[in-house]
C-alpha cells in the first residue's frame, strides 16, 4: 500500500486538568503534526492511553481524528484488536463506519501467548473479514509473543495483510531477514524510536513514532533523507534525534512526551491516567532540553493559527 509510507504520529490523548478528554487540543495536535510534514496519524494506539478511553472517548478520538484527515487528505490509521479473536473482529468490523480509516493497526496477542501457530491463524481469520487491511503490531517485549520472520512470511503475502510495525527491540537476525525477503507491498513501519534510523537505512517504508510528537518536521526529513538516499545526512540526522527518542522513552510512555508536550503549550495537562503515573521532574526536564527551539516556534504559530 503506497499510503503506508512515510512518518505517521501515534497520537497522545491529551486531558484536561480534571482528566477529561481535552477534544480541541488533541485536533489541534492532529492538525499540527500533519502541518510538520506527518504522512499520517495513528488513532487509538498504545501512546494514546486506549485501555483507559470509555467507549465513548474512543468513538470522540476517532471522530475527531477522521476528520482532520479527510480535511488534510492525510493517512488514518486505527488501533483495533485485542488478545480475543472475536473482540478484534467486531472492533475491525466497526471501521467501517470511519471511511477515512485506511488501515487497522493489532497487536499480536499478548499475554495468553498463544504460540506461532495461534498467531498466524488469529491474523488469517481477521484479515478475512476486515473492511481495512492490516498492519501487524509485532512488539514482543509488550506481549510477551516472539513472531519470527519465517512466521510472519506466511502472512505477508496474504490480501488483508498491509504491513508490520516492526517493534522488536533491536536490529536482530529476524528483522535483516525480514528486509531481504518481504514480498512487494508489504510495508515495513519502524516502531522503535531508537532504532528508526537503521531500520530505514535496511529499507523501511517509514516509521510510527511516538517521540517525532516532537521535532515532526525532523522526523519526517529523516524518512525523507532515507528515502531519497541521501545517507551522509540521513545518519548524522538520525545520530542527533536517537538521543530525543531516549529521553522521551526513560519513563513509560507517554508520561514524557505528554509532560514535553504540555510544557511547549500544546497540550492543555500532562495528565495521565492510572496505572500511569506523571513523568518525574528530572526526566521531563532531560527530554525538554532535546527539544529545540523551533517545536516551540512551531507550536506558538499553530496555536495563533487555529485558536479562535
């Protein structure tokens, strides 16, 4: 799929002082990130607290970010799926009511690890009946379920199946063989912050990124650079934004990035919510100084922008 490349921003939720949704701040995000050189966004992803959202926060976050979409004519992907086969169905099947939604982001099951075998038969039966292909969450040290290349090969080529977010943790034997071997238009997405830069440098199709929350014009030169194989400055590029990625990850996220975020004035609240709790001073302070001067610029002429 051509529409999954490029530089997609994981959205935060952001709330209110009160730990409401905070609606116009998180549209105003979706609009600044698009505005910072964004592909696309991803909705309802693990960075956006979705095990905490109320139905009726996820239906708002959906709504909301679809329409910013078809507005800039940008990417829309939606987090869906669980470690229930049949839950994950019936959230897939709700896509359809989201025409902007281009492509569902599931998770591979986690905590029941139900094996390989599982795993592939859980992606068979979903992209068979989903209105949206998918893009396969692979994230181990999440779910607590290894997916191995030669696994994953046997969903790759299958109608349904888009692409990866490709999470693993490292640049191990699996990912190289991931690269030299995936089939035509199966799209690799860099999931680890870190490591995106490798990851593109062995020939991704771009990245889903919680920290280019910051410095999202850097973050999609980056893929850009890659892309166009200009890799003198792609590295040096890449070499100077692993730091921001670190220092926005030293607590889970997204406490950091959502202490950032608020401290910068685009969000309204650093509030997480429970189990989260709020990122420590010291930290939020470290990824703050990694943050240049132009996110700032670009969040005071966003906010001029689109505040009535």
């Amino acid at each position: 799929m051509d529409e999954l490349t490029g530089l997609f921003i994981p959205l935060i939720t952001p709330f209110t002082a009160d730990g409401e949704l905070a609606a116009d701040a998180l549209e105003r995000l979706a609009h600044r990130v698009i505005d910072d050189g964004a592909t696309g966004i991803v909705a309802l992803g693990t960075t956006a607290e979705t095990a905490t959202l109320t139905e009726q926060e996820r239906s708002a976050v959906l709504a909301i970010c679809s329409r910013v979409c078809r507005e800039r004519a940008a990417t829309l992907v939606a987090g869906a799926g669980t470690n229930d086969t049949v839950r994950s169905a019936a959230a897939l099947a709700g896509l359809a009511g989201y025409p902007e939604v281009r492509a569902a982001l599931v998770v591979v099951p986690y905590y029941s690890r139900p094996g390989e075998a599982g795993v592939l038969e859980h992606f068979r039966a979903l992209a068979t009946g989903s209105p949206v292909p998918l893009i396969i969450y692979n994230i181990p040290y999440r779910t607590g379920q290894a997916l191995s290349w030669r696994s994953m090969a046997q969903l790759a080529g299958l109608p349904g199946i888009g692409g990866v977010k490709h999470s693993a943790g490292s640049i191990d034997q699996d990912t190289i063989a991931m690269m030299a071997g995936r089939p035509a238009g199966f799209r690799v997405l860099g999931g680890d912050d870190p490591y995106i830069s490798p990851l593109l440098a062995l020939g991704a199709d771009g990245g889903i990124l919680a920290s280019a929350h910051i410095r999202t014009s850097d973050f999609a030169r980056l893929v850009r650079l890659w892309r166009d194989g200009q890799a003198g400055a792609a590295r040096q590029l890449g070499h100077r934004l692993a730091p921001l990625s670190q220092a926005l990850f030293a607590e889970p996220n997204p406490v950091v990035i959502k202490s950032v975020l608020h401290r910068l004035g685009q969000i309204p609240s650093p509030v997480v919510r429970l189990p989260l709790l709020p990122a420590g001073p010291d930290a939020a302070d470290a990824a703050l100084r990694l943050a240049p001067a132009l996110t700032a610029t670009d969040a005071s002429r966003t906010a001029a922008a689109r505040v009535p």
